[in-house]
C-alpha cells in the first residue's frame, strides 16, 4: 500500500531539494532517516522531517510493517516565490526572489 506525504511551502529552492532528494530515492524508509541524518545540507533536515512523518503516518494509521517500507517517488516542486528588494549602490536598489519549494514523498511496500 501506498502513502503519500506533501509538504508545501517549504523555505528552500527546488534546486537545493532535488540534490537531496536524489540522494534517497528508493532507499529504504530506515537507512533513507539514518543518511539524512548525516547529512550536512538545509534540505536534509526538511526531507528527513517529511518522511518520519510518511513512516509514522504509515505505521499508525495503516498498520504496514516499518521495515518494509521504501522510498518510491520523492520530488520537490516550485512553490510560490517572494519578491524582495535588497539595497544595490547609488541609491538603486536590486531585486531578489525568495524561492519555497512543495516536497512530495510516496513511500510503499517492498514486494513479497
């Protein structure tokens, strides 16, 4: 059986999420917590967060065993972006774009 988590408005660019995204894909549910705890990148921390809690949600609410579970699609996608300006020389100023992401991770059973 499939669970899907989707975690939005996450304060990461997409860019940065899929390098760790990458790194987990089809990955055991436990071995995928334990590399992402090493891991020293922002985006490590947001996708070990979400898929705790896919494992979690996997266990009490659909009584599926926690070592059988495995990472089968996990992807980041843009969110909405902020614009902000930041002070540039001679009174001008320079625009920045504060990118979120949207991480969607689908854990499943591995086949007997």
């Amino acid at each position: 059986m499939k669970v899907q988590v989707q975690t939005k408005h996450l304060p990461i660019s997409p860019q940065k999420l899929r390098l760790v995204c990458d790194q987990v894909r089809g990955m055991g549910a436990e071995q995928a917590l334990t590399v992402l705890n090493f891991m020293p990148q922002k985006g490590a921390e947001l996708v070990r967060k979400s898929v705790a809690s896919a494992l979690a949600n996997a266990v009490n609410n659909f009584d599926l065993n926690r070592s059988d579970m495995f990472v089968a699609t996990i992807y980041a996608d843009e969110g909405p972006s902020l614009k902000r300006v930041k002070a540039g020389a001679r009174g001008r100023y320079k625009p920045r774009i504060r990118r979120t992401s949207h991480l969607t991770i689908v854990l499943d059973e591995r086949g007997e």
